[in-house]
C-alpha cells in the first residue's frame, strides 16, 4: 500500500502461460474452500478457451489481483458457491483487455456500504464480521494493481445474497493460440489416493515457483516414502541437482529467473551422467503437441498440473529406479487426510513436538523403543524418510548424526548467522504486530535473499509467505515463533 501511495509500484513484465497462471491461483482457493468446510462450497470455473495462451505481463501482480479477489469470496461466503470467470477480448494487434469476474453467494454488501468500497483501511459490517480476519487494505490495493496494468475493478451486492467483482486488465500477447480448455478445478472431496509401491530410498526434486503447489506435491509424494526436496525457481534447481544425488526430477514450466526449460538444458549440461537423470516437466497448458514439444526439447516425460494421482502413480512406476520400488498391496488407498498432510497449520504443530523429540536426541538423553517408534511416526509425517527409517532400527546414534542437518536453519555460505536470522524475525513479528506493511515486506525480502538457509527454513519462509499474502498474520505468528524454536535449538 505504502508503494501504491508513494508511486512506486512496480510491474516486471515477462512472458507466460494463461493457463499455469490461473492453475496457480486455483490450485490455492482450492485448497482454501476444503480447508473452510463448514458447509459445502462449489467453485465454479469457466474461463474462455479463446483466450490466448501466452502473455506478457507481471503474473505476480496479476495472481495478487486474482487471489485477493477469490480469497474474500472464500472469506465471506458459507455455503452455496463460488463462481470464477475469464475471458480475453483483442483491443489491438498485439493487446488483450482480459475480465475476470468472481461471484459468490456469501453475506454480500450492505447498500450504504458500497461507496466506500474501494477505499483505504476499509471494511464493512465490523460486527457480523468479527470473526473474518485481515486487515482490510486488499479491494483498494486491488483496484490499484488493476489500474496499473491499464483497467479497473468494479463490484456489486445484494446484502444477504451474495456479490459481484470484476476486474479488467490489459496485457500483451505473446502467443494468441487458443489456450483451450482448462483442466477441471474441483473443490469436492477428493477421492482415495492409490499406490502401486513405495521407495524409501529414492530421492526426487520438485521445482515449482509457487509455494502452495511445492505444498501439495509433497502431499502426493508423501504415501511414496521418498525423500523429496523442493526449490522454487530453476537457478536454485541446477544448483541442488550439481551438489545431490537424484532419481527423478519434476520441473514446473514457466518460472522466474530461470524457466523449467532452460532449468533442464542446464541440468542436462552438468555432466554426462545428468543426460540419464529422468527430468518429467510439470505444465497447465493444454494445447495439443505441447508434450510432443517438451519431450524434444529434451525432458523425458510430461505431467499436466493439476496432478491427477492416477497418472502421477504411473509416471513414478515408470522414472523411479525398479531396485528401489518396493511392493505393496495392490491399489494401496491413501486416505485423503494422508494426502493434504503437508497443511501448514498441522506442519507448525508437527515441528514444534519434533523439537521437543530433537533437543532429547541431540543432548544425549537415553531414549527406549517407545520414544523411539513416536519418533519415527512424526519423522515419518513430516517427510523425513532417512531419519524415520534410523528410527524403525532404534538407532539413537544415527538419529543424532542426522538430525543436525535435517534442521539446521542457519545460513551455510553466505555469511548470514543465527543472530542475523533472529533479528529479521523479530522485526517481521514486530511489523505484523503493527500491521507495518513496509517494515513486513523489508524483513520477508532479507529471508528470501538468505540462500544457506536449509530446506526445512526454506519451507517455513514458504508458509510466511503465503500467510501474509493471504492477511492472516494470526498463522504467521505462529510459524515465527516455531522458527525461532528451530533456530535456537541450532
């Protein structure tokens, strides 16, 4: 808001896919809608197939207009629906003039109300509202972003039925091929997950720039018992694949910095031994031949996101070493609360009881069979397959020479220490205590630019991420405090 006011919002146009970007925001108003489950919810999805399937634009800012616009109708609205439209209309050779508009049948807007909308620190009906958190700033912030990108938002309501926004924007087209219809969004109850085997032993890399999808592609990996690590952008990617060891790679398509493409040319020119790396290419975009385009470009397999657990099964089957399959009974069921196990609210409490187990095994304290199998059960939930098999053993001394490196928060090579870690957190819950966005948005840019913090820190700053984004500074906190836990215990 302080960058709106001041002028100094700014946009970093770039080439992308239609259809990642709004996989993106679905994927997370997804999760949402399951998440709030009070009563049954329906997103509706329809966006145009006509719209061209890539553009040139600032994706950021059109996903931050996107998401404020889906995260309040999942916010105030109960029961019945949520309704998500897209459609595109050429304004110039080279331009479209996109509109996206949200409807739902939440508690709507009350008349006098409608005004004041769009103005600064604003929000309706405090009373009946009370229990909604944020702060308030995300319509007029919104209508900004709009009128940056060269269009503008407007908004209806019937009080107690439900309302209208819509937003227009104007972006480049890079590509006018017809994005084609999108894969089916669905925010019912999902259906068992089946596994054909597990590998505990195999190690698999996810790239991804959203750190929601990073979320739920562990979700989906976790039934499998391998160790799976996570970096968001392909910079990061070609590094990790330089110094570890991997059997199978999935690489998101379109990314900042460096594109799945690039990622995987780069991965691939490491050495001789990375052209035999199985590197499978995660993309939204529907159109015919594109798989076809990927595999000779160099990947060697294709996964349309979002991930369908039947073809993710296969794939695995196909790219993880068979020596390092192990069978299970046949179409194996993983309940669905197995799969989203990776929530972040259930990951905060998870990580603090795992401090608690962690700080017992690094000072030395004799530990018996028990102690040792609920270990193993959180390291297990948790994702941490090497620490969870030294577990089954009751192998206390493995378990302590592991455990170092699976948490250790502090920066490895770029001179950052743990005092320097914990004085960006304290001023970052300082600032959200304040609702400063400007002293939030400064702390949350020096952790993101801490490249040595490990992959558990990584995945904390992930949650921060997506909290403060979403106005719930409530469930920051508390993956800052559980951080300076971590921290503190080395």
């Amino acid at each position: 808001f302080t960058k709106i006011e001041s002028g100094r919002l700014e946009l970093t146009p770039a080439p992308y896919e239609t259809a990642s970007m709004l996989n993106d925001v679905l994927t997370i108003v997804r999760v949402q809608v399951k998440e709030k489950a009070e009563k049954p919810l329906e997103l509706i999805v329809e966006a145009d197939p006509a719209i061209p399937c890539g553009m040139i634009g600032d994706a950021g800012r059109v996903k931050q207009v996107l998401l404020n616009l889906m995260s309040n109708a999942v916010k105030y609205t109960n029961e019945g629906f949520i309704r998500f439209s897209a459609s595109g209309e050429r304004v110039a050779e080279n331009t479209v003039r996109l509109t996206f508009m949200v409807e739902d049948s939440g508690i709507g807007i009350k008349p006098e109300d409608m005004p004041k909308l769009f103005g600064d620190f604003t929000r309706f009906d405090e009373k009946r509202n009370s229990a909604i958190e944020g702060a308030g700033l995300g319509l007029s912030i919104t209508r900004s972003m709009c009128r940056a990108m060269k269009g503008d938002i407007t908004a209806s309501s019937e009080y107690g039925k439900g309302s209208v926004f819509t937003a227009t924007l104007i972006q480049d087209v890079a590509d006018w091929e017809p994005v084609g219809d999108l894969p089916a969004v669905s925010a019912t109850v999902a259906a068992p997950q089946r596994i054909t085997f597990v590998a505990p032993d195999a190690r698999v890399l996810v790239v991804d720039d959203l750190p929601t999808n990073l979320m739920l592609a562990k979700g989906l990996l976790r039934p499998y018992k391998m160790s799976v690590f996570t970096c968001l952008n392909g910079r990061e990617a070609v590094n990790l694949a330089a110094t570890r060891s991997f059997d199978l790679v999935l690489m998101d398509h379109m990314m900042s910095e460096m594109d799945g493409m690039e990622a995987m040319q780069a991965i691939r020119a490491l050495g001789e031994r990375f052209a035999e790396l199985p590197i499978v290419v995660l993309t939204a975009h529907a159109i015919s031949g594109m798989k076809e385009m990927f595999l000779a470009g160099g990947f060697d397999d294709f996964l349309s996101k979002p991930i369908e657990t039947d073809k993710l099964d296969a794939m695995l089957k196909r790219w993880i070493p068979a020596g390092k399959q192990q069978n299970v009974p046949e179409g194996m069921e993983i309940p669905p609360n197995m799969v989203g196990a990776a929530k972040a609210e259930l990951g905060i409490q998870q990580l603090d009881l795992f401090n608690h187990y962690r700080w017992h095994f690094i000072n030395g304290l004799p530990v018996d069979q028990a102690y040792c199998e609920k270990f193993t059960a959180l390291a297990e939930a948790l994702g941490m397959t090497e620490l969870a098999a030294a577990g089954r053993r009751g192998d206390a001394e493995e378990i302590r020479r592991l455990l170092p490196e699976a948490y250790e928060t502090t920066a490895r090579n770029d001179g950052h220490t743990l005092d320097d870690l914990e004085d960006t957190l304290s001023r970052l819950k300082t600032a959200l205590d304040r609702d400063d966005a400007q002293n939030a948005d400064a702390a949350m840019e020096e952790l993101r630019s801490m490249d040595g913090l490990s992959a558990s820190a990584r995945e904390l700053y992930f949650f921060l991420y997506n909290a403060i984004l979403m106005g719930d500074t409530e469930k920051a906190a508390g993956g800052l405090d559980v951080w300076k836990i971590l921290g503190r215990a080395g």
